[in-house]
C-alpha cells in the first residue's frame, strides 16, 4: 500500500445545497441519493480505493444523518466527525478540523463534488515538489461558478479568483486540496471564513502548486448536474451495498 494510505481525508458535508431545495430538500447535499448510495459515500469509495484509512467528516445541516448512515456502514477505516455549530464557511469548517488531524500533510475535499485523480501521484507531485498546499485543478469548461486558477511554466499557482464574472484562465479549482499542517499558521483568526476567498488566493507568496488531473470534475450544485451525474455514475460500489438508502429509507429521489 503507497504512502497515500498514511494521510488523513477531511471531508467537507456542511453546505445547505440551497440550489437544490427543489429535489433534495429533506437532508444534506452531500447525503443526495445516486442509485442507493448517498453522494459522498461514492466520494469516500474512491479514495478507499487508493488506500485511505482514516476520514474526518465536517458536518452542520442535518450532520446527524451523515454520521448515521457511516455507523451503519462501518468497515476497515475510521471515520470521525465535526460538527459545526453554525455555518462557519469551507475555510472555519477546516480549522475546525484540525483538532481531530494527525497526518502531515493532510487531504481535503469538497463534499459536494468529485474528480477521480490519483491520490498516490498527487502525493508524490505535492513531495517533489517541496510544495506546502496543492491543488488539484482540471481543465477549464463552461462552468462559471468554480475557482479560476492561473499556473505558471512550473506548475506555481499564480491566481486564485473563486466565481470570477468573466474567467480568463484555463483551469477548474477541483475542490481536492493537499495542505501541510504548517499551513494552520495561515488561516484568519476568525470564526467563519473562506478557504476559497480568504486563504488560497494569498497563497501566491507560498510554496502552492496546481496539480493538473484528465480526470473529469462532477459536482451536485445544480438539480441539472445531480441528473447528469446520476446518468453518467456506474460505478458499482465495493464497500456500500447499492440498495441501502432504499432499503432503510425509502427512495430518496
């Protein structure tokens, strides 16, 4: 098993998904239902694949069912959870965590979306590179309420511009970031901030790199983007049985 088994993934569940109050209305955004799975546990699925062992799941908005449906569905990791109090934005709900972080560096992603890269060559793109944060990117596409990312010839992250009015730049923020801890020493001494806003776009100054992935970016924003990916995800799971949200909760559509 590679070195990717070794860092621990904070989850970020805690979004109200108001765009998608019209199908998804009675739970969190990251608990939409894909063929008897719950979102995230395709997110998680992934990179239980690639070795990881250890998940810490920020949550807020109806955080008790993410909690429960991952102890009805316990195997070889460890899952853990933070609840915030109040919405404390992407960046507060990582300071959050880190009380509960042990590995150095550390994997963060949004719960919302997916993008099925490498976890193994990021880490090892994240070593080479000497770097303290990475982030996956993926190449530009019609989107427009993603981050704007500009890299340099050596792959330095250049700008960060989360939901610019006009994109000029290649590049998708994929939402999968790998921090060291040192990072910490950064955040805003504030209770609720952005990770997006507020800390990646000063990271110019940092050792920042953009890790460039072919693998497509899905999220779940939009009720239009949970049908797409609805239709496109045939992923059978290995450790989440297909029919259990249906089975224990009726169908969640």
């Amino acid at each position: 098993m590679g070195r990717f088994a070794g860092c621990d993934v904070v989850v970020l569940c805690g979004g109200l998904g108001t765009r998608l109050q019209s199908v998804v209305a009675d739970r969190p955004k990251s608990m939409a239902e894909i063929h008897g799975r719950p979102f995230v546990a395709c997110l998680v699925e992934h990179f239980l694949r690639h070795g990881a062992r250890r998940f810490i799941f920020s949550t807020g908005y109806k955080g008790d069912m993410i909690e429960d449906w991952f102890g009805r569905h316990r195997g070889g990791y460890e899952t853990l959870f933070v609840r915030d109090p109040t919405p404390l934005g992407t960046g507060g709900a990582v300071a959050q965590a880190m009380k509960l972080v042990r590995s150095t560096p550390f994997l963060v992603l949004n719960g919302d979306s997916l993008c099925e890269l490498d976890p193994e060559r990021l880490l090892r793109f994240h070593t080479r590179k000497r770097a303290r944060v990475t982030i996956a990117v993926t190449q530009a596409d019609t989107r427009d309420d993603t981050g704007a990312v500009t890299l340099g010839e050596d792959d330095r992250l250049l700008s960060m511009v989360e939901k610019p009015r006009r994109r000029m730049t290649g590049y998708h923020n994929a939402g999968i970031y790998l921090f060291d801890r040192t990072v910490e020493a950064l955040f805003p001494k504030r209770h609720s901030w952005s990770l997006e806003r507020e800390l990646l776009p000063l990271l110019i100054t940092e050792p920042c790199y953009g890790f460039v992935t072919a693998s497509p970016l899905y999220d779940i924003g939009t009720p239009e983007r949970l049908a797409h990916f609805r239709e496109v995800w045939k992923d059978p799971s290995v450790h989440y049985p297909v029919m259990s949200m249906n089975q224990e909760q009726g169908s969640l559509l």
